[in-house]
C-alpha cells in the first residue's frame, strides 16, 4: 500500500507539470538510465574497444568535424535521396497502372508482390556482381527497394479506392487522365506515402550493405571500417548519423502523410505518436 | 459513348481461368526472357537452365544441405525469440503505462533507425557468434509482431473489462478470458508478418557477421564471378520466402478463421 500511495503522489507530481515537460521527462529519465547501465555495464565486463557513452562523447566533436565524416554524408544521404526519388516516381506510375488496369495488374502483381516480400538483401550480390563495384550498383539497390513498396502499396490504394469517386468523375464526364491523375492518384496518395515510409528504412539497409560488399565510400562503409580497426566509438559516431538521417527522413514522410491525407490511419507500424493516445487503464481496478 | 462501353468491357468480371492464365503467363513470360538473355550474355550471367543445373549440382554435391542448416538455425532462434519477445514488449507498451511512458520513444528509434548499422555493436558485444547474429535478426523482425500486439491490447473496448470486472474476474482470469483472445488476431497478423522478415534478418546478419550459411554461399558466387552459383542460390532463397509469406498466411488462416480478411 504504502508503495501504491507513494507511485500516486509521483504521478500527480508529474501531472502538474506542463504536457511537452511531462510527456518528455520519462523518456529522458530512462534514456539517462539506459546510458548509465551501459557505461556501468561495458566497463565492468566488455573488452575495451567496446564503444561506451564517455568514449562516444569524446570522439563526436573529432568526427563530425572531419571533412570525410560530411563527404561520406554526402554520398550515401544523395545516393538515398535520388534513389527514393526515381524509385517512388517509378513505383507510383507502375502501381497505378497495375491498380487500375486489371489485366496489367494480373500480369504484374505476382512478380512485384514475390520480389517485394523476398529478401532484397539476397539480390545485392547479384547487382554488385552486374554492376560491378560501384556507385551505380549502390543507387540500383536502393531504388529497388524503394520501388517495390511502393508500386505494391500504390497499386493497393488505387485498386480499393471507393466505387463512389469513379462515378462521381462519371457524372462530371472526367477524361481518362483526369481520372487516374485528378481522382486515383490523390486516393492512393496515403498508400503511396506509405510505401515511401517502408521504402526508405530498406533503402538504408540495402546501401549499407551494398557499400560494406562493394566496398563503396559512404556513411556504411566507414562505419564498418572503423569497427573493423576496433574503433568502436567513432563507428558508433556514424550509426548514431546513420540513424538520424533515416529516422528524420522517414518522420518527414509521415508528417507530409498527415499534412496531405489527415484521414488516413496506418494500421501496422505505428509511430508513438500516431497510437491510440488514451491511457492504458490499470485493468480490474 | 463508345468510349465508355470498351471500359465497361475491361471492368467485366472474368473468369478466373483468365486470371490464372495472366499469372502463368506472367511467370512464363519472366522465365522465357531469363533464358533468352542469359544465353548470351558472358560471365555475368547464366541462363535459366545452367541456374538449375547449378542447383542440382550444388544440392548433389553437398554445398546446398549444410548451409541451409546453419542458417536454418538462426532462422528458427529468431523467429521463436521474436514471438516470446514481441509478445512480451506488445502487451506491456500496451497495458503497463510507466513502461511506454519511458521505452516507447526507444522501441520506435530501435525500429526506425537502419539496424544493418547496429551491426558492429553487436559484434563487438557478443562477438561472431550465432548469438550476434540472432539477435541482429531479431531486432529486424520483432517489430512487427510488437505493433501489433501493442495496437491489439490498446483497442480492447472499455465495455470488455467493465463486463470482467463486473463479474468479479480476477487479474489472471481477466488475461487468460478477455486481454489474449483479443489480442490474438492480432498476434497473427504481426507473426504472419514475421515469419518472411525474419529470413531478411538471418540473411542480413550472415551477411555482415559471418558469412557462414545461404549468404556465404552468395558472397562466394560472388567473389569467384560464378553467375550461374549466385543465380542458383538467390532462386532457392527467394523460393523460399514465397513458401515463407505462404506458411505465414496459412497460419493466420487456420488459428483466427475468423479475422484474416480486416488488413490487407
């Protein structure tokens, strides 16, 4: 009981708190917590090459003031960007077409469908044996990537989009291309976007690893090379850069998600702020 | 007028030997174009039939059986750590409020970041072994199967636990009667997802721990410019993932009957 009064009294003290305070001051008590154990932890029992939070602190300022910290950005960050580009443009004409023209759509949708849930990561070695140790086979990689969810997602939303929109450009004699670009293309737009968000995290994935395998410069690379010298906290530099770069680039997706389609709810993979906001209740209390 | 009558013949429903004849077709087309440019195509390629043969021959010659084991191993640890581990992260994101308040922000930056990245931290922790290596894959695949247990457990309707408690039910009659057969659809729906991300989890970390299993195989090909190896292990791999999505689809299908039509 006496433990129950005491975790009340905390939770009203927090409740007084202002929301943006309140809503970040567990996070941040846990993250420092987290950090705590870690460095605890990895002195107490891991070799010292293991990267620890004073070590990655120390070495931050010296990385990312290097100019090759920012060239390896450079590369890999325009590498994604153009390849999200291409790879979205494509993926979004293919799927509309696939969506609403059924024949296309039976003739493609079980290649697109069996490539998109394969692994891509067993198709690298494969470009990087046809494309050879390069920059291309790197942007090849992540336009595939991106492509394929969002052909698949697109084609989704424009097959299922409501009969009561079609007849509607019926009514006002829509031409054809008003009616894939004026009616199904906004429909899909949430899919698409959707496809977009998946789309980058594999982007990520398959050029690191085209770079490790191809050994091409870039964030990747680096950060594979450093680790291999056992310089663990200046590799950690670059994961820590890594994530941002993806993390940002795909809250970015889904913000324009929200600010151009408010109505569509993703069901699966759901940012924190996106899942149902009530409290979870203490149950049979 | 007549514009719109051609349209509304494309719309005609078809039979479904049509749609079956556009699948095989399709396939068929794919196929053909593979053997037709693999013929001539150098060393960077082989055709659709030096790919089987290369198969047969790899399978016959014992290259095949115990890669497929070893990955196989690390296949079956994830997916098993992510069932017990997804469940267990899901429901308490769900229902423990001191526990989201303070790990959501982490689980989402653990699941949005590249995990490929993670992977020297990994190694540096538990070192090469399949330890490394399972728990890189699991951090691929467990994610799904935590959002959708945690979005499960969250859209219980309130009138649920009022009705339990109404009834007096006790904290583990509530779990055991209300909170998992409503979360088990769910449940399926995040391992139906699983099941074919945890074959990218174990192919991404052969491929960046050690290259012992299916991947070796494929840096092998790689290495050696053998097109017709590369080929040859990519089809089964992909082969694979197809039984893959299949078992996982099945599974949904023949443990919640009654839900596999909500999500796409």
């Amino acid at each position: 009981m006496a433990t129950h009064n005491r975790r009340l009294t905390l939770a009203r003290a927090v409740d007084g708190l202002p929301s943006i305070g309140r809503r970040a001051l567990w996070p941040v008590v846990t993250g420092l917590a987290l950090v705590v154990v870690w460095e605890v932890g990895a002195r107490a029992r891991l070799p010292a090459y293991v990267a620890r939070p004073s070590g990655i602190v120390a070495a931050f300022p010296s990385v990312v003031t290097t100019p090759l910290f920012w060239a390896d950005a450079l590369s890999t960050c325009s590498a994604i960007v153009e390849g999200v580009v291409v790879g979205t443009f494509v993926g979004a004409v293919l799927g509309l077409v696939m969506g609403r023209v059924r024949e296309v759509g039976w003739l493609l949708a079980p290649l697109v469908r069996s490539l998109y849930s394969m692994p891509l990561i067993a198709l690298v070695p494969i470009m990087v044996l046809w494309m050879g140790y390069t920059q291309t086979a790197r942007l090849v990689a992540i336009v595939v990537a991106v492509l394929l969810p969002v052909a698949v997602s697109t084609s989704d939303g424009a097959r299922l989009l409501s009969p009561d929109f079609l007849d509607v450009g019926k009514v006002f004699r829509a031409r054809p291309h008003q009616v894939w670009f004026g009616i199904a293309l906004p429909a899909a737009l949430p899919q698409l976007l959707a496809g977009v968000d998946i789309g980058i995290g594999r982007a990520f994935t398959n050029g690191v690893a085209v770079e490790v395998l191809a050994s091409v410069t870039g964030l990747g690379y680096q950060l594979f090379d450093e680790a291999q010298s056992l310089r663990d906290a200046v590799s950690f530099v670059y994961v820590i850069a890594l994530a941002v770069f993806a993390i940002a680039a795909r809250t970015g997706v889904r913000m324009l998600s929200r600010r151009l389609a408010p109505w569509y709810r993703p069901r699966e993979p759901t940012a924190p702020g996106r899942l149902r906001r009530e409290p979870a209740q203490v149950v049979g209390a | 007028m007549g514009g719109l009558r051609w349209i509304q013949l494309l719309r005609v429903e078809r039979p479904r030997w049509v749609q079956a004849a556009c699948y095989l077709a399709s396939v068929g087309l794919l196929l053909g174009l593979w053997q037709y440019v693999g013929s001539d195509f150098g060393v960077l390629f082989a055709p659709l039939t030096t790919t089987l043969q290369e198969l047969v021959t790899l399978t016959a010659n014992g290259t095949i059986g115990p890669a497929m084991a070893v990955s196989g191993q690390i296949y079956v640890l994830t997916l098993g750590i992510d069932l017990v581990a997804g469940v267990g992260v899901g429901l308490a994101l769900a229902r423990l409020r001191w526990f989201a308040a303070s790990f959501e922000p982490y689980v989402f930056i653990l699941y949005a970041a590249p995990t490929v990245a993670l992977v020297p931290v990994a190694f540096a922790v538990f070192g090469f072994g399949v330890t490394a290596q399972v728990v890189i894959a699991v951090l691929i695949s467990v994610f799904t199967i935590v959002f959708s247990v945690a979005e499960g457990a969250r859209s219980i309707p309130r009138i649920y636990l009022d009705v339990a408690a109404t009834y007096g039910s006790t904290e583990a009659q509530l779990w055991r009667d209300v909170i998992l057969p409503y979360v088990m659809p769910f449940l399926m729906t995040g391992v139906r997802q699983a099941i074919p991300m945890a074959l990218v989890g174990t192919l991404v970390a052969e491929f960046f721990l050690a290259a012992n299993g299916v991947s070796g195989l494929l840096i092998e090909g790689v290495t050696e410019f053998q097109a017709a190896k590369v080929l040859a292990v990519t089809v089964l791999v992909s082969a694979l993932a197809i039984v893959l999505v299949g078992v996982g689809e099945l599974v949904e299908r023949l443990l919640v009957p009654w839900r596999h039509t909500i999500d796409g």
